[in-house]
C-alpha cells in the first residue's frame, strides 16, 4: 500500500492493509482475492501479477475460475459457466 488502507479480502477472511503494509500470494494457491476501500479517502496501491499460461484466477466470493492459458470463466469444479441463451 502506498496511501490509505484497504481491506484484503480473501478465502479466510479479512486484512486491513494500511501504507507500508504488502500482501503476496503463491501462484496456484487458489486462495482468491479483492481489495475493497471501506475508507472515506482515495488510496493508491501498487499491483505486481505473473501472466504465466499456467495460472489460474480464482475468484474468492463466487463460483468462479479462469485458467490463465484460455481466459475461459469456469466454475470452480472446472464445468463450463453457461450465457444468456445456452
């Protein structure tokens, strides 16, 4: 964190991130992620990802997962999310 604070929210749980603090993630672990900003005040952070082809997103509050190498939306047991119309 650079300015502010946000709060991490992750698979268990919640952080309170103020500046100076940092958060790192394993790739694969599937411990998915956000941040949200539950301050009154703008905050500025620095983001650092690996776009390996092998990675997987992970969504932590829904049912969501996208493999890195195809950028498809799955469910997180690996079957296909269906649109609108399917």
């Amino acid at each position: 964190m650079l300015e502010g604070e946000l709060t991490l929210v992750e698979d268990g749980g919640e952080t309170l991130l103020r500046a100076g603090d940092g958060a790192a993630f394993a790739g694969n672990s599937c411990n998915g992620h956000h941040m949200i900003n539950r301050s009154s005040v703008t905050t500025r952070c620095l983001e650092v990802i690996s776009r390996n082809p092998n990675g997987i997103i992970t969504c932590s509050d829904i049912d969501m997962m996208s493999p890195s190498r195809d950028g498809r939306f799955l469910h997180k047991d690996g079957t296909r999310i269906r649109g609108r119309g399917e």
